[in-house]
C-alpha cells in the first residue's frame, strides 16, 4: 500500500521533540494564505477541522490535514514533510526553534497511484 504523506528523519525528529513538549497535536497543510503553503503543527484542541478537510495520512504519529479543495490540487503528489532553519509558519509550532517544517512534493509513479488508500474526510 503507497502513502500519501511521509517525513524525513530530521522532521519525525522535531515531531517527536514537539508532541512531547505541547502534548497532541495536528499538521495541516496551509492554502497559501497568511503563510504560504506549509504544514503547520498546532496543538490538537486548538485547530478546528471542518468538514472541508481531510487526512491524508499520519507522520511521526501525528495525522495529516488539508482543505479538500487543496487536495485537488495536490492528490497526484506524494508529500513528504521535512524540515530546514527559518521561522516557520507564524502559528506554527516549531516556530520557536529556529527550523521550519517544508513539503516537498513528487508525482507518483503509475503503481504507487493505483495502491493509495482512499482520504479519510473529517466528520464533525
């Protein structure tokens, strides 16, 4: 079975150092709004997820969101989640750090496309 989203060592590596510092949390893919279009960590109980969204996926034991809208756009690419220096998104939790959490996208090759897992959409 292909994944649609993936991360990076150094990425599962601040996940782990950022769950257990903020407890549960979530990534959601941003629209490309006030920060662009990064995935952004947020404390569980502080995201909202509407019935426009849907998951993608889990990285470091963490699922994986973005607009349904967005996914359109995107469900062609696998994600994978790494991370680099900078500020990341002004929401965000890594922020603090000094690193930032960056997609990095890929087509799929013709096999890995035909063994994804349907989305999981959000039931509020």
């Amino acid at each position: 079975m292909s994944v649609r989203v993936s991360c990076t060592p150094e990425a599962e590596q601040l996940i782990v150092q950022l769950k257990a510092q903020h407890g549960e949390v979530i990534f959601h893919q941003s629209g490309g709004c006030c920060d662009g279009s990064a995935p952004m960590l947020f404390p569980r109980n502080e995201f909202p997820l509407g019935p426009s969204d849907v998951k993608l996926g889990e990285i470091g034991g963490v699922p994986f969101y973005m607009s349904e809208s967005q996914f359109v756009y995107w469900e062609h690419t696998h994600l994978t989640i790494d991370v680099v220096k900078g500020n990341g998104g002004m929401f965000s939790l890594e922020r603090p750090t000094g690193l930032r959490f960056l997609t990095r996208s890929r087509l799929y090759s013709d096999d890995e496309l035909s063994n994804l897992p349907p989305i999981e959409r959000v039931m509020v």
